[in-house]
C-alpha cells in the first residue's frame, strides 16, 4: 500500500502541470487505493498541492520573512518620514544598528558638529572703555552621540562632548559627558507612565529642552541658559524624572535630584561665584504641557518642522533648589532658589512661533551683600520656512531680561534676525544671523552693546 500510495504521489508531482494547483484525494481502507474522485467506500484523506504552488507559498513566505528581518537587521539611517531637501532626505536622527539574535537589542551611533564664523563688536557707552572688534571661528557645538537597546523596555543614552572648540582665547579644551541616563519606557504598556535615571534634561524650559540640533538658532536665549543652571547644573544634574502624555493631549514631568553647581552659580550683575558652596537638599519640581486642540497635538518637543503639519500647546512649570549654603568671603547664608517657567508654541505648515516667560526667586543682587530679590525676562522667536525656494528660512527673536527687579540699569535686551537654509534638514543646514545685545550699566562690564554677525553650519548625522 505504502509503495502504491507513493507511486501515486510522485506520479502526481511529476506531472503536476497536468493537475490542477489543488486537488482532493481519497483512499479505500480494505484496498489502500488512492483516488481523485469520490465514490462509495471512499474517504477524502485532504487536499494535495502541486510542487509548484508549495514552491511559490514558500517563496512568499521567505520573503516576507526577509523583508521583516531587513528592518530590523540592517542599519537605519533616513528618516522615512522626511521630505525631500535639496541633498536628500533627512537623518534619523544617528544611525541604528539591531541585533541578528535579539531583535530588541540595539545601538546607535550618530554626530554633531556646528561650525561658526563671527565677527563680534563691542561699543561701550563709558569713553574710558575701549571698544572691541574681533574675528572668531570655533566649533560651537562638537559630539558623539551612542544609544543602546537592551530590552523593550531599556535603553541608555549618552552623548560626549567638546563644545565651544577654539572660542575666543579658550583653545580645544576637553571632552566631558552631556546626557547619560537610563531611560524606562513603557514599563506597564502606557505611555502614561516613564522614567529617566541619571544624567537627562528637566525641563525648565522649552528651549532648553529641545535638542540643540533642531533649535533656530545655536546661541539660545540668554534668560533661558540662566533657568538651565538656576535648578540643576546645566539642566541635567544627576536626577530622576518620571513624565508621560495622555493621547498627546497632556504631557507631564516630576524630578528630583542634584541641585545648584557653583562654576555656575552667578549674581543679579552676571558675576561668577568665588568661594564656598553647598546644598544640603535635592531640587524637585514639574511641568505640564496642554495641546488642547484636536489635530494641533505636539509629538516632539523641536523648533524646526520644515512646512509640515501644525501644533500649538501651552505650558508651566515650578522648580525648587532649596538650602543652597554660600559664603563668598564677605556674606555668608542660606538661600532657595525658585524658577516659574511659562511657555507657548505653535507652527502652522511654514509659519512657527514661541515664547517663554521665567521668573526667577532667590536672586543675589551682588557678591559681598546680602540683598536677595526676583528677576524675570522673557523672550519670542519666530520663523517661515519658504518650500518653494528650497526650504530657506528667515527667522528673528526679542529677548528682555530684568535682571534685578527691585532697581534699574540691570536690564538686557537682545535682538536677532537671520536666515537657515534646510540643505537637508537639522542634518545639514547652514545660516546667516545678526545680533545686537544691550546691557544695563549696572551689569557686568558696565553699559555696553555687542553686535554679532555669524555664519553658521550644522552636520547632524
């Protein structure tokens, strides 16, 4: 029976073009026989397919396979999503590299290098200042940046940076670490529910928080670099945050961690610290963010959209630095630094606008006394991105900064105005700017102007 059913098989295969694609066979039980057709004492054993169809079958089967496995396998570096600029499409950001054995373990590796040429001018109101002109070219911004994957869940992020390369009379300086932080995702399948350990970003400001390749212009605001260090040092301190987002529509961040740094620690003049400092209790504090309209949602916190899609939200947010113990030489005491940090975004296609209130408490008026007070400042930037001219971009900002509320001649204001060029997105993009920067007499250096002329150039990769 064996060899006869066989027999019958084989014949089949082999001259399958014969047959149809799929066919159903039947045996007899007291004979063994094998037919084509039904018929009395028959009964159906299933269906058989031609050699050619299984052929096919597989074939499908194993290219849709490989396909699957191409994206996990092989580095990613476009951004699919990206329009198309005058040298292509832009980058992922980094390039992504998945495991062959663990399709949840990964790494990425990526770049960043801003270039700057400047010519920067100072007139000082007092005749018995000189005024200054000079020319600087310096790397403004100089990374490697390295992700890894290790579970669904995990990942870390780390970048190590040499900025401010040759500035000024400041040489190559030396490498340090920037982010470095544990990151949690989803840990119970909400996006509810995240967290990030060590070395990120709180976001005491928008600015501030947004990646430093997709922002307008590299210098940021001068009020916002000062909420960067009034918290935690640089933003970044060695804390633990936990923040989520309800369907995009309400996003929220809780922190706590290390606190004030004092390299960084400066009075109401812009006078930098010299002398003993300690802080005997973490920072703490949160933001909320609200995109209240539907189908304005923000999905990423950036300055640059390229002419595509819309957003607007609005934002607060409220951080402590308590008990930060100081003695300059002359004064010594404990003071608690406050931030209120207010925001608003919105682009339209080509047309994108923000602005930020800060209000700062726990401010020392000058070194040597005792006078604590408030400052607050605010600033608003805009861009239009024209598409049908390859992406050229004119922007501006207005920036003022009261930097001691309870007295006059400590004000800064700031003015810019400049044009990016999207050669391919933040992956390659270079810009023209002009600046002009106003300080008090009673800030530091006395009452002067600074006027900047920058061509600037970015490699994002």
């Amino acid at each position: 029976m064996k060899k006869t059913l066989l027999s019958t098989l084989a014949a089949m295969t082999l001259s399958g073009a014969a047959f149809a694609d799929t066919m159903t066979l039947y045996t007899d039980p007291t004979t063994g026989q094998v037919y084509t057709q039904s018929g009395e004492g028959r009964e159906e054993m299933g269906d058989f397919v031609s050699a050619k169809e299984a052929y096919l079958e597989n074939q499908a089967q194993d290219s849709a396979i490989a396909k699957k496995d191409s994206k996990k396998k092989y580095p990613k570096v476009e951004n699919p999503d990206s329009v198309e600029f005058l040298m292509g499409k832009e980058t992922g950001p980094n390039m992504k590299i998945y495991a062959f054995d663990n399709p949840d373990m990964w790494i990425k590796l990526g770049v960043r290098i801003q270039g700057t040429f400047e010519n920067w001018k100072t007139d000082y109101v007092d005749p018995a200042e000189a005024d200054t002109n000079n020319w600087d070219a310096y790397l403004r911004r100089t990374r490697f940046e390295i992700a890894a994957g290790f579970t669904k869940h995990i990942s870390y992020v780390m970048d190590i940076r040499n900025d401010k390369v040759n500035y000024q009379d400041k040489g190559e300086q030396t490498f340090n670490v920037g982010d470095a932080y544990l990151k949690i995702k989803k840990p119970f399948d909400t996006s509810l529910v995240n967290f990030k350990l060590y070395r990120g970003k709180i976001d005491v400001s928008r600015t501030e928080t947004v990646k430093s390749a997709y922002v307008l212009h590299y210098d940021r605001p001068h009020v916002a670099d000062e909420a960067a260090q009034y918290i935690t040092h640089n933003r970044r301190g060695t804390n633990a945050k936990m923040y989520g987002d309800w369907k995009k529509k309400i996003h929220y961040e809780v922190a706590f961690g290390d606190g004030v740094h004092s390299g960084k620690f400066k009075d109401a003049t812009g006078d930098s610290f010299a002398g003993d400092l300690s802080q005997e209790n973490f920072f703490y504090g949160g933001k909320i963010v609200l995109s209240p309209f539907s189908g304005w949602e923000e999905t990423k916190r950036t300055e640059s959209y390229f002419a595509q899609g819309k957003h607007f939200e609005i934002g607060a947010a409220y951080w402590k630095s308590p008990d930060i113990a100081y003695d300059d030489g002359v004064v010594s005491q404990k003071i608690d630094h406050e931030l209120v940090n207010l925001e608003m975004s919105a682009h339209y296609y080509g047309a994108f606008v923000q602005a930020e209130y800060f209000e700062f408490d726990g401010v020392v008026k000058n070194w040597g006394a005792n006078d604590i007070g408030k400052s607050n400042g605010w600033y608003a930037t805009g861009e239009y991105v024209i598409e049908q001219l390859g992406y050229i971009a004119p922007f501006v900002r207005y920036e003022k900064w009261d930097k001691w509320e309870e007295a006059d001649g400590y004000d800064l204001e700031s003015k810019i105005a400049g044009i990016n060029w999207y050669l391919r997105g933040n992956t390659t993009k270079v810009g023209l700017v002009y600046q002009e920067d106003s300080y008090g007499e009673n800030l530091e250096y006395g009452e002067r102007t600074d006027t900047r002329m920058k061509l600037t150039t970015q490699w994002f990769f």
